[in-house]
C-alpha cells in the first residue's frame, strides 16, 4: 500500500496549470500524424544559479518564463526567488519576523504563491507582481498542523493540503472559505490536491476502499463546485492499481504514475476524457518501469522524470504526443527532474551540478535563445556526482504526491 509521507516541515507542490504549448521534440523528433515533414525543437539547458548558497530548486514556470521556486543564501537560509531573463534570480523575502519562504506556483500576471515560516510554523502567502507579500486567511482543518498550498488561480481559489500525521486536501476561496475535499469522499480517508484550473477544477488524489486484494489503495479524481468528484479510473480498468495525479491542465488533462501490484515499479501515464489512459514510454526495456509524470500542458505535452539504465539515474525527460521519451539534457548523466511546461515550450526543474549540489535549470527551446539571458548555457559533463535527495527520486513513497516529494528533497538537503 503506498501511503502519503507525512510532513513535518514544509512541503511543496509544483504545477504549470496555466500553461499550453505546442508538441515537443527535446534532441528527437516526431513524424506528424498525416505524413507530414519530420517537427524537432532542440533544448539549451541554462543553470539559472542561486541566491548565495549551495542548491537552489525550480517550482513553476509560467508563460512569459518567469519562474519560482527557492533557494540557499549565502548565509544558509532559504528563501522564495522569482527568476526572469531580464533580472536573473531575485529573492522574494518573507512575511515580518519570519526565516524562511517558498515559491509554489506563479501566474501568468506575475502573482506568486508560497508559504513563509521560521521551520516549525508556517504561513500561506501571495506576492504580487511587484514582490509585495500578503498572509492568506486559510485557516487549518481541525486536527491537522499545517496548511500548504500547491496551487492556485486568477480568480482566488487555492488549492493544497493539510498535513499532521495525516494529509487532506482542501479548496479555498476568499468568497466561500475552506473546503475539505478528501473528507467527503470514498471513506475520507488521506488525500491531496495537486492543481485546480482558471475555472475552478482541482485535481484530487486519494486513499482509496476500491482494491480487492488490499484494504486500500490510491485512486484519482477531477472535483469542481458544480459536478462534485468524478474518478479517473483505472488503465484497463484493473483492480488492483494504484493511480496518483501530480498535474492537471486547463484543458482538463491529467498525468502522473500508476502502479500494479503485479508489476515492478512506477509507470508514467496522460489520461484525457476523451481517450482515458495513454501509458508513457520508459528508458527501460525490460519488466521493471519507473518513471513518473509532473506536469502537463494543454495541448497533451508532458514532462517528469525516468529512471536512464545507462546511468542509473532519474533523469529529466518529456514526452512528446505520441507518448514517445525523450531526454532533456542526453549528455548529462546525473540525476535531474522537470517540473513545468509553458506556452513557448520552456521547460523548468532541476538538476544536480556538483556532488551534493542542485541547482534550478530551465531548458529552453533554441528559437527564444536570447542575447539577454543572464545564465550562460550549461556545460555539462559526463562525470557521475552524487547528491543528498538523490535518493528521493527513486523511491515511489516520495512522490505519491509532489509535496512527498519536495519534502524528501528537503529533508535530504537539509542533513548535508
């Protein structure tokens, strides 16, 4: 049975909700269905560095390639950055008297979505396009320790989980309040919301009673206000399958994973409703998959993470439409993960640069190179590192949610 990692500290969730794009060829390419010319885009990957410290992490991109995400100071802090072409990486700073911050998500009008705290206690919060930060009113549900969002929307919703043992994923607006999605649905048992679209529909992923051989397992839903839950199902409509959702776009596509229980591993998969499950290609040739999908745009782009038999590392990939892998960064063989697409095929996460080192990276199609990018295009080696949260991104247990995920890597970082 897989199980949501509890968080004791902050967690985070990564989505590109608000992002479409074209199909994407990364170093490969792809025939076009009526027999048309061969369609590539080739990827420079740019290190986009950090505020001072060691490792810094990539969380969302949105249309005009800003990106969010946080970072190590030079004093050892970590802080929410706001990274632009224009002006490199700006430290987003924190509510008054707090230590620490991170960026969740960004909007294509510039608002940042966050949290700020001092490690132990912490704070949803916005900054506007200016950098201004403001509290949000989000109060916990009863029982549980710490609210953190994920994601969120133009006209106000927030979505994200409550964490204390267990987790719950919630909804709130400024007009309705606090809503407890897992709570009314399928036994109310732990759950998370990972996304919610400009018009209000979130991606819910939880415990779920529907397995036959074991007492619980994972299911995945789309809710919105009006038409309640409505379940993904199932690949092949098999029982005994655990089905989580990391991404969910404004045209209603979902990705993420799937596991069977009579087979090894993870396996990434795009589900839409009108074609259900597509399974995502893997590196690996052989029974045992693992790989994972993170975000997804409109258009059916998909990018996350697979495990390269070549290297031994999780590796930062895309999918194109056709389902077919491709690798971001093909010379580099230490372990790196996307997390957002945007509109111009820009696509942002991280990787390791150092032994124990991470840095946020984006790479980006070569029609945007431009003369005033502040990063210079990575140079990248053939040498194997080793990093702290390496492990992390190889163990199904750290991403049944992004949150799990991101509160692994940090922890990981943390014990350096």
């Amino acid at each position: 049975m897989y199980r949501l990692t509890a968080v004791p500290f902050f967690a985070l969730l990564l989505c590109s909700c608000n992002a479409t794009d074209a199909a994407l060829g990364a170093g490969g390419s792809e025939k076009i269905p009526d027999g048309g010319a061969i369609k590539a885009t080739a990827l420079t990957r740019v290190d986009l560095g950090t505020l001072g410290g060691r490792s810094s992490y990539a969380a969302d991109i949105n249309g005009f390639n800003t990106v969010v995400g946080w970072s190590e100071t030079t004093g050892g802090a970590t802080r929410a950055f706001r990274w632009s072409d224009a002006q490199g990486m700006v430290d987003l700073g924190t509510l008054p008297g707090d230590q620490v911050s991170r960026a969740v998500a960004v909007l294509d009008g510039g608002q940042i979505l966050g949290v700020s705290g001092d490690g132990s206690r912490w704070t949803p919060v916005v900054w506007s396009a200016t950098g201004s930060i403001s509290a949000l009113p989000i109060s916990l549900i009863p029982g549980f320790t710490i609210a953190l969002p994920t994601d969120f929307n133009a006209r106000g919703d927030v979505v994200g989980s409550d964490a204390g043992g267990f987790q719950h994923g919630w909804i709130w607006s400024p007009s309705s309040g606090k809503y407890d999605l897992s709570a009314n649905i399928d036994g109310g048992y732990e759950g998370s919301a990972s996304g919610v679209s400009a018009s209000g529909l979130v991606l819910l992923t939880s415990m779920s009673n529907a397995c036959v051989r074991t007492a619980q397992c994972w299911r995945t839903y789309l809710w919105d206000q009006s038409a309640g839950y409505r379940s993904l199902g199932t690949p092949g409509n098999a029982a005994e399958v655990n089905v989580t959702g990391l991404a969910l776009s404004e045209t209603g596509t979902v990705a993420g994973w799937f596991a069977s229980g009579a087979a090894s591993g993870t396996t990434a998969y795009r589900w839409d409703a009108s074609k259900g499950f597509t399974l995502l290609d893997s590196y690996s040739t052989g029974s045992f998959r693992y790989g994972y999908a993170t975000a997804v745009n409109s258009n059916g782009t998909v990018v996350g993470a697979d495990l390269d038999p070549a290297s031994g590392s999780i590796v930062a990939s895309t999918w194109l439409a056709s389902g077919k892998i491709v690798k971001l960064s093909p010379e580099d063989p230490n372990p790196s993960v996307a997390v957002a697409v945007n509109n111009p095929g820009t696509i942002a996460g991280w990787a390791a640069v150092s032994n124990g080192v991470n840095h946020a990276v984006i790479w980006k199609p070569s029609s945007q190179a431009s003369a005033n990018v502040l990063r210079a295009p990575t140079t990248v080696t053939a040498v194997r590192v080793s990093t702290p949260s390496e492990p992390c991104l190889a163990d199904s247990r750290s991403i049944t949610s992004r949150q799990a995920l991101f509160a692994c890597v940090i922890k990981a970082d943390s014990k350096r």
